[in-house]
C-alpha cells in the first residue's frame, strides 16, 4: 500500500499520488485535445505533455481560447530562491521556453527571495538575493527571447509588485490563508502576507499593458508550475474575480523524483539531486548510486527483468532526457525483459545528462550578458 | 464616573484617562528634567513639553543621552493618509519640528497609504496615494529642514522600506500580532503584515548611514506619535534587540480633542474638526458650534463662572493656540470665575486659529517646490 503523501507550497512527502492530488484540489487533467491545440501552436510535439509529466490544469482551454482569438496573452512562472538549480527547477523552466514559442507571449519569472527568507530560518537576505541572480540565469539558459522575458526579484521589484500586492491582501482574510497553507498562532505574519506577492505577478501583464494604454485589454496569462504552487494560484483566481482581472489559467507538472527514490529533488540534500554546478564526474557518481528498478544481481535481473515504474534512472528519462519517444518505450520495455542492466542504463543517462548540462552551461555563461536588461525594476 | 474608554493604532472612543493609559501601555510620563533637557538643548520653552500635550515616553532619556555624547540621532514620525489634515494632525508636526530644531538632526516621515487602502473599506489606492501628497505638504509646511527630511510613502518607497520589513515580520508571530492589535480570523493578510512597514523606518537611519559606511555606528531614532500609536512601537522595540538595532525611543501626545466635546478630533467626521483647508467663515462657524464649559444664560455664567477642564475651546488654546503661559492662566482663571465669556473665548480662538492657518497655508504653497526633493524613493 502506498504511504500517505502530503503536498503543500513548502513540503513534498511520501509517494505522490497524482490522481488523487487532482481530486484533493480540484483540477482537471490536462485532455488530449488541449495537448494537441498547444503542440500545434507550437508546430512540435512536447514530451512533458507527450508523458503527462505536465498533467494537470485550471482554466487552459480559455487561455488557449484567448491566444486563438489574437488576443495579447503572457506566461508567468517562478522560483523560490532556497540553493543552487538543479534538474527538477529546469524541467519546468524548458517547458515554459517550449510555450514562450507556442504562444508568442512575454513570460514573467518571479524569484520570492521575500519568502525563502521568511519561511527558511538558515537564510538571510543576503543569502536569497545571491541566489535569486544565480537561478535568473539557469532560466535564461533554456533560451527564453530576452526582449520578452521579464525577470522579477521581489525585494528589488517591490515598488511594481507591493502595491499589487495589497489590492491581493486586501481582499484575503487569515481564515482564508489558515484554510488554505495550514497558518497557526506560530506563524510569521510576513509568511501570512507572502502569498499576495506570488499573487501579483498574476495581474502585471495587465496593469503594465494599461500604463502604456488605459484602455488596453486585459491580458490573460498561464502559469507553469509544479503542483504543489497550486494552493497560491487558488487564492490568486478568487481574487481576480474581485479585481476584475482574468482569473489566472494554471498547467501543473509533476516533481521529478529524487535520485534515491521517492520524494521530489530536493535543494537542500545534495546527493539525491543533480545540480547544474555538477562536474561530470559528480553526476557520474550520483546517478551511480541512484535507486533503480533493478534485480540484486546480474543473473537474476536477465532472468526476472527490470521494473521501470520504481526506476529513479528510468524516471530520469522519462521525465527529461530521453526526448525520442520510441526510443524511450524500447528502453523501457528491454529493461522490463531484462536485457537492459542497470549499469547501461545508467552509463546512458548520465552521458544524456551530462552533454544537455554541458550546453545549458554555454548558454547560461550567454546570459550573464542578458540579464541585466531583463530585471524588472 | 467616566466612561469606559478604548485607545488602539485604528480606534479611540471615550474620554480617554491618560494616566490610565500610561498604566495599561507600560510607559513612563515624562519627568521634569527630561523636559529640561529637551527645552534647554531647543534653546526655547515647548507649551506641548510645559502643558504636558506630549506627556509621556520610552527611552527617552536615553535618546537624549545619545545625543548629547555627540552621537547622530534621528527624529521618525508620519501620518495615515486618509484624509485632508486638520489641526489635531498638525500639533505633532509642529512639536516634531521643535525637536528637530533641538536635535539638530534628520527627520523621517511615513505616509501609511498601504495601511489606509488595507484598513479602510471605501479609501482606494488612488484615494490614500492623493491624500499622500496633500499630507507631505502639511508637514513640510511646519517648517522642516528640507535638507533633512524624508518623506516615505510606502507604496512608493516599497524597495526600501519592504526588505526591512521583512526583517521585522520574520520575528512577529501571528499570536503577537492577535495580542497587540486585536486581530481574529476575519482581519487581512495584508492589516496583519502592516505593522512591519510602520517599523521599518525606525531601523531605516542606521541602515542608509551603513550604505555609505559599512561600520557607521547605529542611529538612536525617536519616534513622537500620538499614544494611539505604541502599540506598534512596542512590536518595533522588542523586535530591534533581535535585529541588533538601538530600540527606537518614544514620545507620545495626547489627542487635541473634538471640537463638539469627547474623543479626539476625527478625519471622517468633518463638522467637529478644523481643517487646514477650512476658510475663516467656516474656522468661525464650526468653533461657534463647539462644546464649551459655559452655562445656560449669560447671567448664569457671570454668576457661577464656566468649567474650562470641559471646554472644547479652553482646550484648543491650552493644547495649541495660546503660545503664552501666563495668558492662558489669566483667561483660564477669568473663565471660572465668570468674568470671560463662551462668546469673547471663541471670538478669541476663532481670530488665532485663523491666522495661524493664513502662516501655515503660505508656508504650504512654498513647499510644493520642495516636496519632491525630499521623497524617498
């Protein structure tokens, strides 16, 4: 039987079971009709819709609806700016590139160094700040267009986004933010506010768009993120309704599994997650010691086979670095018949992930050169 | 008996018993040789200091100590923008410019708009941000030096003044908060948070002298409010000894009552307050209307002499409007024994505070040259 799991905004744990997280929100899956209109719109095909790693949504079909109709649309995604990046932060980031080309649209990246702070009390200012500029810049590597990609640091954005925030705040009670993030009596009344300044981003494309022109309409926008922000943008939608703004549409991927099994990567234990600061021989090393699906023994994986469905390695290519569909079920299957070992298996992915990290790294060093003019302030 | 009466940053109702209040808030009066000490570094008596209008204190012995061993200090004070300005906001002005004269130091003014927008149902953003600007002028127009003050409005200083806050917000609990300020289930996120805005001032001279000089000693602030507002400065003081800031020091008012008797003078409550806007027909009329401590005939009040300890008009001359001691004890003394009458006593009134506004509405013209270059932004 699989152990509870629990999923909110700043913890991850257990075995998700991402049926049930879809029931216990209230989402809906992602249909194959919705999938298909994106990958169109984008002229390829898209594994993580391919494979349900993004699976789940609120309100896509009207965001599809609104670009359909020639309307301005944009994307906002973010990251709370806790450690360094690593595969399961660029998973998202790569989607959310591949939708940038899909859609045409501005994309919004917001880095809540303001909550890293208040939630994690090992951190200082100093520490989130420091970071936020290193993970702008693994963004920027999955080759966003500069000129439409606005990166916001919230302390250096406050003057956009506090105000924005209070017409959030405004407007949601404590027992609301009780209900829905589980506050106490302990908690810090900054975390309590916290959830007003994810909200904004939301509404900027909107409010920037009638700063040029008063009467502009009001831009819809998409947001890509991982499940566990979804309890944010649930505020978020019921808070638009009352500010007239369009309620926020939401496409929610899945955690990539740690290396060692289970729960989602973590940014704060080193060995069971890949970063993009890994040497080569680090990542060798880590996905060496990865949990897999394997038998004890050579003999008995040729004789009983592979289980692909506990794999970390597996899962690794399923999720991220096997982009060829056929290519990735053969795999899979010779794993299941016991042909493929897991030491192959693992010499593959590794060379996978370390020449996709090799050139995320080129193109990251590029954009220390483009994030100045891409930090809204 | 007197009335029950409630005293909190949002509400003040009753008469209130301000030795009562000095008990339940934990403060201390201020003694006759602070008094001293502030009039002999100010070179020149204060009626607020003399008449005890400003009468109470934390720290304030403290902050005079600072500066006397030559140590830069600070002055903090501000205004809820939610509405015109009128006499009981300009009293703290005044006293708050005596003490820059005497302290010969920087004075930091916060403009709450975020607080007004989040507190009041009817005010909008747009509604506190005008009110911002008409307030600055009024206080400027006390007769600050411009090149030693600054004047926040925290939606428009947010860069600045939200990273502090944070600081302060991550060390408040919900359950503090609840205690000091009364809030329960139905209150805002953002009412919650507000309190670490109005603290991130007191802490902001000793971090701006560190942006110019990273071992620039701290800068004891002092903050003269009305007592309404220790509440929030008691948040602001314990949360100082954890961020390793001076404890800012406090110097609080008494309310300038209403003009119609009872409860301090009320932005929304437009017939029982002087506006700085109220032309001298309506200064005329509305203290023609006030509350008085006369009697039912003129006869009578020959006879039995009036109460000045009641008198809406006694009051507004003993709190502000006769600068002379020894006057005010002559037609205080003349009103109990019946010899002056309501009508002279307002007569009285009417012509100072008329001409009083005639200076502070010249001066106010002038500031608009120099408002902008005293915003913080």
């Amino acid at each position: 039987m699989a152990k509870e799991f629990r999923v909110t905004p700043w913890e991850v744990r257990g075995n998700v079971d991402y049926d049930k997280l879809v029931r216990q929100f209230g989402t809906q899956h992602i249909t194959a009709e919705q999938a298909r209109e994106i990958e169109e719109l984008a002229g390829q095909r898209s594994r993580f819709l391919d494979r349900k790693i993004f699976f789940s949504q609120r309100g896509l079909s009207e965001f599809i609806e609104a670009h359909r109709k020639g309307k301005r649309v944009a994307l906002y995604t973010g990251r709370g700016p806790s450690g360094g990046t690593h595969l399961g932060h660029l998973m998202p980031y790569y989607f959310t590139k591949y939708l940038q080309d899909a859609f045409g649209c501005d994309v919004y990246y917001q880095l809540t160094d303001d909550e890293k702070y208040l939630f994690k009390d090992n951190l200082s200012r100093e520490d989130t700040a420091k970071y936020s500029l290193e993970n702008a810049l693994d963004f920027l590597a999955a080759g966003f267009d500069p000129a439409r990609t606005h990166v916001i640091i919230n302390t250096k954005a406050a003057n956009v986004l506090y105000p924005l925030a209070l017409d959030v705040a405004k407007r949601v009670t404590y027992s609301t933010a009780k209900a829905v993030f589980g506050f106490d009596d302990s908690t810090n009344i900054g975390s309590i506010f916290f959830t007003a300044m994810q909200s904004a981003p939301a509404f900027l494309p909107t409010v920037l768009a009638r700063e040029k022109n008063k009467k502009a309409p009001p831009v819809p926008v998409l947001i890509p993120c991982a499940i566990d922000q979804d309890p944010h943008f649930r505020v978020t939608r019921d808070v638009a309704e009352k500010l007239d703004y369009p309620k926020p549409s939401l496409i929610h991927a899945k955690f990539l599994p740690a290396l060692k099994g289970g729960e989602k990567m973590s940014a704060s234990d080193d060995s069971t997650s890949i970063y993009v600061t890994d040497t080569p021989k680090q990542v060798a090393k880590k996905v060496g010691g990865a949990f897999t699906g394997g038998q004890a023994t050579v003999e008995e994986q040729r004789a009983k086979g592979g289980n692909p469905d506990v794999c970390s390695v597996c899962a690794y290519l399923s999720y991220f670095f096997e982009p060829d569909n056929e290519k990735l079920t053969e795999r899979l299957d010779a794993y299941r018949r016991g042909e493929l070992l897991d030491g192959e298996n693992k010499a593959y992915l590794t060379d996978k992930i370390n020449s996709f990290l090799k050139e995320h790294n080129e193109r990251k060093e590029k954009a220390r050169k483009t994030l100045e003019k891409t930090l809204l302030c």
